[in-house]
C-alpha cells in the first residue's frame, strides 16, 4: 500500500513538479492541468494547495529567489581578492544553471515580465549589485576615481548582467563549448571589459 504524502510534502512535491513544467513551458503556456497530471493528483487537489497559478507561480519563484540569493552572498563575501570573487561568482551561477536547469529556465524566461516575474527582478537587482562593487572594488582606495566610475558602472549594470546571463544561457545550448572555457570568457567580460578584450588584454 503506497504511503499518502504529508499536506508539507505534498505541496513541496507539487512545487518542484510545477518548476519543471514553467521551466518547459513558461508561465503563460503551463495550466494547473499540466502541473496535477505531471504530478499524478487531480486538479482539485493541487487548488487545495494552491488557489490559482499565479499562488503557485509565485511560491516558486519566491524559493528560486531564495536559494539563489543565499548562495550569491556566500559566494562573494568580503576577505578574498576582487578578481577572485568575481570568478567564484561566476563559478556559482554556472553550478546554479547546471545543478537546477528548470530554475533556471524559468528565471531566464521570466526576469523582464514584471506581470509575473516580480519576486524575480529581485535575484537580477542583487547580482547587478554585487556586480557593480566587485567592478569598483580597485577604485575604493581612490575617491575621485570612484566618484567617475560608479555613476557609468551602475548604470551599465543591468547590460552587464544580461549579458552573462546569456552567455550562460548560450553555453547551456554549446555544450561542446568547455566549461571552463564559458567560465573564463565571462569572467574576463566582467572584469577587463569589452575595449581591454578587444585590445588583447587577457586575465592570468
């Protein structure tokens, strides 16, 4: 006799069920049908954990948000060099992109709708953050220089951002590409900038 889930296991089966089907999907193609068959329950039951697909969108994105956060902080504490941290920040979303591919889908899919992806812009806010003071870190030590710098970096940090979220995105597609080759290509775009890559400077 197959043992009945607890209501706390069942919702977290019907979540990770649903991540892969808005992953698959999107949002705006995936119905809460496709989620209760995926997960082998009627629909009645999956509303009486979730009201709409919008809860239940929501209650996803608010753990991919959640773990994701954690782990970009952790990685990118004070104490290590800028250049060093910047690679384990990479490190990190390419470990994010590979371990959890449907999390991953539904954040690219979803970070510039802001009708469903709010909980999302928050991920994509913080990496721009964490991206613009490891960008400025060797300009702290000399006020007028951060004072030129920050204004331009900022405002160029959502680029920034896109871009190495598609370049992830593209290297998940090319994966004849070595990692470590994606890795050092993302790293080096951060960190020298495109005018220093173009003129043949390259990091150690």
């Amino acid at each position: 006799m197959r043992r009945r889930l607890t209501s706390a296991s069942r919702r977290e089966q019907l979540l990770s069920v649903a991540l892969d089907e808005f992953g698959r999907r999107g949002f705006h193609l995936t119905q809460m049908e496709h989620v209760a068959a995926a997960a082998g329950v009627s629909k009645g039951l999956l509303y009486q954990h979730f009201e709409s697909k919008e809860e239940l969108f929501s209650a996803v994105t608010s753990s991919i948000v959640e773990g994701l956060s954690v782990q970009l902080h952790e990685a990118t504490k004070p104490g290590d060099p800028g250049l060093e941290r910047m690679r384990v920040l990479v490190r990190t979303l390419f470990d994010f992109a590979t371990d959890q591919p449907s999390a991953w889908a539904v954040m690219i899919r979803h970070f510039d709708k802001p009708e469903v992806g709010d909980e999302l812009q928050g991920v994509r806010d913080d990496l721009g953050a964490i991206i613009v003071d490891l960008m400025l870190l060797n300009r702290r030590n000399n006020p007028t220089r951060l004072a030129a710098a920050e204004p331009v970096v900022t405002l160029f940090a959502p680029i920034v951002t896109g871009g190495l979220m598609s370049l992830i995105s593209w290297w998940l597609d090319h994966p004849e590409v070595a990692r470590e080759r994606a890795e050092t290509m993302a790293v080096e775009f951060l960190w020298l900038g495109l005018e220093r890559i173009r003129a043949g400077e390259r990091l150690p």
